[in-house]
C-alpha cells in the first residue's frame, strides 16, 4: 500500500459517498443507498439477503440480520501483550 498516496488523497476518494449520503431524504432513499453500499462491498448495522428457508429447503425468503455489531473478544481489552496499531 502506498501510504503516501494514501495519506495525500485523505477523504477526497469518498467524496461521492459523502454526497450520496447528504442527499438522503426518505426511508426509499435509504434502503437505495444500503444496497449500493452492500454491492460495493461496505458494512452496515445490518444485511438483507435472499437465502434458502431455514424451515422449509423447497423455498426462499429475504432474511434481515444483525451484521458487525459484535467486540473483540476479552483478552483484547485486558492484556498487556504488545499490539501493533
């Protein structure tokens, strides 16, 4: 990774992302701006998807689940190894 283009473009690459969350005015608009994000490839509170029925195999249904709201586990917060930052 070259750090110092990184670190010279700063925020300027997510400048459309920033103006197409600025734009966002209705419930419509934001479950838009979830799957554009979703196709992109960035996280949310939460993941729709479209998966085989857990309780009937011969059907599919739209699932809406928590995503990436878990911690570290214990030892993240309590030991005293070295971490690289």
């Amino acid at each position: 990774m070259n750090e110092v283009q990184v670190e010279t473009a700063g925020l300027a690459p997510l400048d459309e992302e920033f103006r197409r969350v600025a734009t966002l005015a209705a419930p419509a608009d934001v479950a838009r701006y979830i799957g554009h994000t979703q196709r992109i490839g960035l996280g949310q509170p939460f993941i729709f998807y479209v998966a085989i029925d857990e309780k009937d195999s011969t059907s599919y249904v739209s699932y809406v689940r928590q995503n990436g709201l878990g911690m570290p586990d214990r030892d993240y917060y309590l030991s005293n190894d070295a971490r690289q930052l």
